[in-house]
C-alpha cells in the first residue's frame, strides 16, 4: 500500500477517483536476508507507475526513480535500518553493485562473472528491522575493511569478512560459511542481516557445498548469478 501510495503521490493522483489492485508472489521467503522486501518494493513500484503512465499518458519513473521511491516507503514500513540502497539496487538491475547508501549513489555497478550460487536457509528467520544496531556499530572499522575489499572488487573476500564480522555480531552460526569455504566454496557468507548464508561455487564445488550443509536443519536453493535484474516477463 505504502508503495503505490507513493507512486500516486508522485503523479498527483486521487485514490478515490482511480485504484489499483495488485497481487503478489514470490520465491524469495520473507525476512530471511535476501531482500526480498527491496526487491518487492521495486516491483510494486515500477508496475503502479507503468499503470498510472499508461492510463493517464504521463511518463513512468525512470529507474532511479522507482528505486528511490521504494526506498522511501520501505522506510516508512520499518522494514529497513540503513535504506538498503544496495539491496535495492542489487535487486533492480542485478550483478555486483557497492554503494554509497547514505547519499544513495554508486561506488560500482557492474555484471558479474557467472557462477552457480547456493543458498541455505535455516528453519527461522528474522527481521531487519530488529537487527541490534548497537551491536553492529561496534564492529564498524571491520566492515569498513569488507567494505574495502569489495571497492577494490575483492568480492569473495569482501563477502567472507562481511558475512563472519555480522554471524558474530547477530548471533548466527558462522560455522555454516566456514563449512562452505572448507568444502570449496569460492566465497560464503551470512546474506544481509541473516539468517540465510550464500556460498559462490563451481562445479568442482557444489556437491560437496551442499553436502556439507546437510547436517543443518533447512533448505538449501541453487540459483545462478543474475546479471539482468528487474524485467518484465512476457
């Protein structure tokens, strides 16, 4: 509601003299570390404003503009701490982006090298919006240094200190990314503020990935690298 509220805002536009009827699914589960709320807002968004632009022959929000209003409206839901800039981003146009997020502008976007992705989630989940802030901010300087890595595009590293600095400041097992690591993974880590982990594998890897995740209860996704990101489908 708050996503299309937006939209309406933006266009000038009346509920009561014309509304939208929007019904969503997803394979991404809820609160689990995976953005799955960036990368609804995105869409709820950018469909309204195709709908409203259409109808009233106005010109839809340009990406930027559709990331930045559902930026705003996740913020508004309490869904997010930071804005998620990246998240959102990263989902809308897919690939590696690293980000400025409190200005909200990019450091790097570009596609990334194709890899097979394993995705393990554990039987619970949380939510960003109750992530200890406190507790994150103790650890800032190392993930000043993650962050580091990742602008001078050491993604895996990046990923693998970022994802160890918030298993041990969230609480999660990290022992799930060192397993991965220890079976081949090319790089694993806890995926936003958890509770999933991803690991980037091979094919010289991904058996013995999944294998080593099989002693946790949870299920495990194998997904591809994303380069096209938000799209429409036909």
């Amino acid at each position: 509601d708050l996503c299309v509220q937006k939209v309406f805002d933006h266009y000038n536009i009346n509920p009561d003299e014309f509304g939208v009827s929007l019904k969503t699914k997803s394979s991404l589960p809820m609160a689990s570390g995976l953005s799955s709320s960036s990368a609804s807002s995105n869409a709820i968004v950018k469909v309204t404003s195709e709908i409203v632009a259409e109808e009233f022959d106005l010109n839809p929000l340009n990406d930027l503009e559709i990331i930045n209003m559902a930026i705003d409206a996740s913020l508004d839901a309490g869904v997010t701490i930071t804005g998620s800039f990246d998240d959102a981003t990263a989902s809308y146009f897919g690939g590696v982006v690293v980000t400025d997020n409190k200005n909200r502008k990019f450091v790097i976007r570009e596609n990334m090298e194709e890899h097979d992705i394993l995705i393990y989630m554990p039987n619970f989940h949380s939510k960003s919006g109750d992530s200890d802030v406190g507790r994150m901010k103790v650890l800032s300087p190392l993930v000043e240094t993650a962050y580091g890595f990742a602008c001078k595009k050491d993604y895996f590293k990046a990923l693998n200190l970022n994802g160890l600095i918030y298993s041990a400041t969230l609480g999660f097992d990290s022992s799930i990314a060192v397993d991965a690591l220890s079976a081949g993974a090319l790089a694993s880590g806890l995926s936003g503020t958890g509770s999933s982990f991803v690991a980037v594998v091979d094919e010289d890897s991904i058996d013995d990935v999944k294998q080593s995740w099989e002693k946790y209860e949870g299920n495990v996704i194998e997904t591809r690298v994303d380069n096209d990101g938000c799209c429409f489908l036909e």
